[in-house]
C-alpha cells in the first residue's frame, strides 16, 4: 500500500513565476520535497515589479498547480518600489489575504513559512499552525527589525521594539527556526536567554547548478547577451541581483567613477561595469550615472531564469556586496549563482558573515570591508590586471568546485526533508 504523503503548507510572499529570489528559491524548494510532501503555497499573483497583469485583476483569489504544486493566489494592490506607503499596501494586502487564504486549504500537517514580508512572514506561519494544528518551521532570510535598522531605514524606536517583539515571538511559537547562515543562527540566539532559545539549524541557500554552470565566452547565449547589451569585447565587472538598500551602491558607484571610461583591463579590454536587475535604488544610480556622465555604466533589466546562466557567464567579474552592519541579519544569496556559474568574486562583506566565509574557504575571490573604498578600488585593480592570466578564472572554478561538493541544492533539499519530519 502506498504511504500518504504529509501535508506542507508554504506561505511565501511571491512565488515562480516571479523573479524574486525568494520566489524562485520557494519553487525549488517545493518541487524538491514534492516526492515526500503534498506541498500547497500561500503567495501573490505575480508581481514583483509592482504590476498585475490584467487576468489577475478580476478576483481576489487565484487557484494554480505549477509543477505539481497546488498554488492558491492573492490579488494585491500594485506599488512602486520608491513609495514606502504603496510597499506597505501591497504587503499589508498579502497578509490579510494570506490570513484569509489559510481557511481555503484543507488540513496540513506542517506549516512552513519565511520572513518575508518582514516580520509579517512568521506571524503567517503562527497563524497557520493554530489554524491547522501543525507543526511549524520558521525561514529565516532576514532578520528584522534588525536589517531595517542597520541600514537606517526606520527610526522610530517604539515601533522598531513592537516589530522585534513579535518576531521573537514567531521564533518562540516554532517548532523548529531554520536560518540560512552561521551568522544569522548566531543572531538568532542572541534574542533570548540560554534556557529559552528555539529549536534551530542552518540550512543554506542554493543555486540551481543544472540551470545555472560554466560555460565558455565562445556560447552562442552568452555572446548574444553581450552583443545584446553592447558589451563585447569588454572587461564586464557585473552586479546582478536586486538593486536596493542593503548593499550599499550608492557609495560603490563613487569608486566606480575612479575607472572611467576608456580604462583598460591588462589584456586591452575596455572597462564596463553591468547592472543587472531593478530596485529601490536603480534610479538613484541612474542618476548618478547622468550626472558624472559615467558612459561605461549600463543598467540591464531583470534576466529570466533561463537566461540567467547566459547573464552571468557574461561577466568577467562580479561583485557580492552588502552595506555595513548586515552581518548576522542577511544573507546575499546571490553567491551561489555567481559560484554555480564558476566566476571570480569582488566580495564587500564583513568579516565572519556567512557569504564572506564561504568566498575565503573557496578561495573564490578577494574580499574587503564594507566601507573601506580604498580596498575595494586595490581589489579591482588587481582583477584588472590579471585579465587574460587565468588567475580570476582559476578562482571562480574553485567556486564552482566547492559549490558542487558542498552547497549543492541536492544538499540543501535533502536538509530540509530531514529537518522538517524531525521538527
């Protein structure tokens, strides 16, 4: 007689086909444990960008199944990522309606949720389990209040205690807290005293190494994304990923100006550095751009994830960045993708964080302080002048490398089934 599967309600702000990270890291997720589980996923129609398509206007709920996956949708209000209050809408949209959501499934037996939106992704999963009498595992990507103020994005000190509270909160009501860094697991146990900490474990992020691998400047996809874009024959020096507050960009575009245009690499490349994505920030640095008539600056939009193995072949460099005081509190899980595709990385992380210790323990890249420019503009100078040497090139390989024998998604997936019926 064949065994029922357990009953796996995720839910998660956005999911495939939107390109957020953590939408496409749900999707993956899900289809990865679908062998094991009956999974159903609570998220938005699709709309990252800030628009709905017009066959989403019509109701209020959506039913999907996307690979297996049964998907209940929730209409929300369109926004524009510069507008704090038309964020806020839209994610007050998706929590109320995901609360709402919850009575339109059947019973489950696990409950899984991220912390995304902020805070409001536990207080989901809380909701979930009561409703459900499920077990509950908590994501953790971020943490907030904590990344909010790190980069001085609210200040209002009343809220900020509210909003930590009830994060702590969510951890308490877990049954198990899965964080994505050694880091974060360690901020994670600084919230409470020896005797009250939850049940945790470190499960890392992951790129698709089957969609997402090396391939040579040679590849019709990759040669065509260069032309695409105008940059051919380029030394590309890349960021792709989302272009908003935690990274620090806005000052990083300043030492970019140090190499204007016309700089050579040592193999007599011109010098170009790639955008590739949108954000909060996006028009910020377009700006600036426009005002330092910096004309090896080019901003491409958001890749499919089809092309995404095209997009970051077509980097000869690529940077992995967050602002100071992100330490412990996020992740940027762009890593992966950049070792999945064997390429050299410019990492601007503080010392001890997650992604800086695995960029030093494969030896994939040069790493620097966030805010010590000086570092930054040696460590890209350096990369310059090892065009056409092989030894970037050799760096990422030991990236990719390190990236199959360790944090494949194989791993991390299998992590997760084991963790989840152990919670």
């Amino acid at each position: 007689m064949k065994r029922q599967k357990k009953r796996l309600l995720i839910y998660g702000h956005y999911y495939l086909p939107d390109m957020a990270s953590t939408g496409q890291l749900l999707g993956e997720l899900a289809q990865g444990i679908s062998d094991v589980f009956e999974v159903t996923v609570i998220c938005v129609v699709p709309s990252y960008l800030g628009t709905i398509q017009p066959q989403y206007k019509t109701r209020w709920f959506y039913r999907e199944v996307i690979d297996g996956i049964k998907v209940l949708r929730i209409r929300v209000p369109e926004f524009e990522k510069n507008s704090k209050i038309s964020r806020i809408r839209n994610i007050l949209g998706y929590f109320l309606g995901a609360l709402a959501a919850t009575f339109r499934v059947g019973p489950q037996d696990y409950v899984f949720s991220i912390s995304q939106p902020p805070v409001l992704g536990g207080l989901l999963g809380v909701w979930g389990k009561w409703m459900k009498g499920a077990k509950y595992i908590y994501n953790i990507q971020d943490f907030n209040p904590e990344q909010i103020l790190a980069v001085q994005y609210a200040r209002n000190t009343a809220a900020m205690k509210l909003l930590l509270w009830a994060d702590k909160f969510s951890c308490r009501r877990s049954d198990l807290v899965i964080t994505v860094g050694r880091d974060l697991l360690d901020t994670l146990y600084r919230r409470f005293p020896e005797k009250k900490k939850p049940k945790a474990a470190v499960i890392h992020n992951w790129a698709d190494e089957n969609t997402v691998y090396p391939l040579p400047p040679t590849e019709r996809g990759v040669v065509e994304f260069r032309k695409r874009y105008g940059l051919e024959n380029r030394f590309v020096v890349m960021y792709s990923g989302n272009i908003g507050l935690y990274y620090d960009l806005e000052n990083l575009i300043r030492v970019m100006e140090r190499f204007p245009s016309g700089t050579q690499a040592a193999d007599g490349r011109e010098v170009v550095f790639a955008f590739v994505g949108e954000g909060c920030m996006l028009e910020t640095l377009m700006e600036h751009k426009r005002l330092h008539g910096m004309e090896n600056v080019v901003f491409i939009p958001y890749q499919r994830k089809s092309e995404l193995a095209y997009s970051l072949n077509a980097g000869d460099l690529h940077w992995c960045v967050s602002a100071r005081g992100i330490k412990g509190v996020s992740c940027p899980s762009k890593y992966y993708g950049l070792a999945a595709a064997g390429r050299p990385v410019l990492g601007v992380l503080e010392k001890g964080s997650e992604i800086r210790c695995l960029i030093e323990d494969a030896q994939s890249g040069l790493c620097c302080d966030p805010g010590d420019y000086e570092a930054v503009e040696a460590h890209l100078r350096w990369f310059l002048s090892q065009a056409g040497s092989g030894q970037a090139q050799q760096m990422g390989m030991r990236g990719y490398r390190f990236l199959r024998e360790h944090l494949s998604k194989e791993r991390s997936v299998g992590r997760y089934i084991t963790a989840i019926l152990d919670c």
